[in-house]
C-alpha cells in the first residue's frame, strides 16, 4: 500500500512541473511534437529510475553521517553530506551518457530531433530534484526510492505528452496574436497546474477517516474511564 501511496502521489499531487515546476526549460522546448515530447518523456523516466535508486544508495552507505560504519568503527564519526550534489549530478551524467548512447544508436531520428536537450538531461533540475526529493524526505528503503524515481519520471512524462498534443491542436486555434507561442503555453500550464492541484485530496480522504475512527475511540475510552470512576464513587459512598 504504501509504494501504490507514494506511486500516485508523485505522478498527481508532487508531479514536478506542476507542482514544483521543475524541468521548465525542456518542457517548454521540446514539447511542439507529441513524438519527440514521447521521446524525451520516456529517457527522462528511465533516467530516473536508475539514478534516484542509485543515488539512494550512496546517501545511504556513504553520504549521510555515519554511513561509513560499515567500513569500521573508525570510520563511523565521518560526515560525508557535503559531496551529496557532487555524487548526485555524477551518477546522474552517467546514466545521461548511457541514454544518449542508447538513443543514437537505435533511434537517430529521435537523437536528432531531440538535438542539445538530450544531454541536457544532465542538468535538468527535474532529475536532480528527484534525488534531492528523496533525501530531504528521508525515504526509508531501496523500494520506495525506486517507485519515487519511476512515478515521478512518468508524472513529468504526462506533463510534457500532455502539453505537447495540446499546443499540436492549438496551432489550428485563433489565439489572440498577442497570447502566441509562449505565452498561450504558460497559460495552458498554470490551468494544468490548478487541475493537478484537485487530486491533492486523493490521499487525504483516509487520513481525515483514520483521525475521526481515532478520535472517537478515545472520546469512548474517555467515556469507559468516566463510567469506572462513577461506579467506584458510588461503591465508596455506598
């Protein structure tokens, strides 16, 4: 249940353009074709499946304080939290490079299409921040990171796909001449923004039920107890 919680809440309620508003550049840039808007969509979820896992794992056994108690007591006292941005963007750029490789090999068109912004998924702040989302959240097992990681790539996929068929469709709309090009599409978004904004209330229905089931389970306790001492003062008095 709570990888299925977390999965849904970072595509819907933390998705990170409309959220956050994360990845700006390259939503605005490579959304005018639904096809290269797919292309981009899909290494980006890849490259954050791998990285936010990976980069889990070095927060874990070598970044965080003590970390490095596994290599000995001696070194359990080392504070290694200051390289966190310098490993992040490291791995990151990595798997970018993987990606890149990939794509040119078995989809030149795409590569091409793409262009600069391919390798500028290594600094993309989307990707950084889902490894930063993940260590300021303290996310507690290697699972979750990597449900973190593919939820929130397939929530900036959406908004990139979404976006992308919109502004397809929109180029045989009248737009106001003075609303064209970029300023119809950061309209569009902060309208997509508010309607993501709606399914904030999708994983909060059941906490307001668990707190009213716990509020009346103490206010019957509370009851029980006054009965108790009731009956005792009354035994007393008796």
């Amino acid at each position: 249940m709570e990888h299925i919680e977390l999965f849904f809440k970072s595509i819907f309620i933390d998705n990170m353009v409309f959220a956050t508003f994360l990845g700006m550049c390259s939503y605005l840039a490579v959304s005018k074709k639904v096809t290269t808007a797919v292309g981009l969509g899909a290494a980006v979820i890849f490259v954050l499946a791998i990285t936010v896992p990976l980069n889990w794992l070095l927060d874990q056994y070598i970044l965080q304080p003590g970390a490095l108690s596994w290599l000995g007591e001696e070194y359990a006292s080392y504070d290694l939290s200051f390289l966190s941005f310098i490993m992040f963007i490291a791995t990151i750029a990595t798997m970018v490079q993987l990606v890149e490789i990939i794509v040119e090999k078995f989809s030149p068109s795409l590569y091409n299409s793409l262009g600069i912004f391919l390798p500028l998924i290594a600094v993309n702040c989307a990707i950084l921040g889902g490894s930063l989302f993940m260590q300021s959240r303290e996310i507690a097992t290697l699972g979750l990171a990597t449900t973190y990681g593919v939820g929130s790539g397939i929530g900036w996929f959406l908004a990139i796909l979404a976006i992308a068929a919109i502004r397809e469709k929109i180029r045989y709309s009248n737009v106001p001449p003075a609303l064209r090009g970029l300023g119809i599409t950061f309209i569009i978004t902060g309208l997509m923004a508010i309607g993501f904004m709606s399914f904030g209330g999708m994983l909060t229905g059941g906490d307001e039920e668990e707190k009213t089931e716990k509020t009346a389970q103490i206010e019957t306790v509370k009851d029980n107890s006054t009965t108790k001492e009731i009956a005792n003062n009354t035994k007393v008095i008796d």
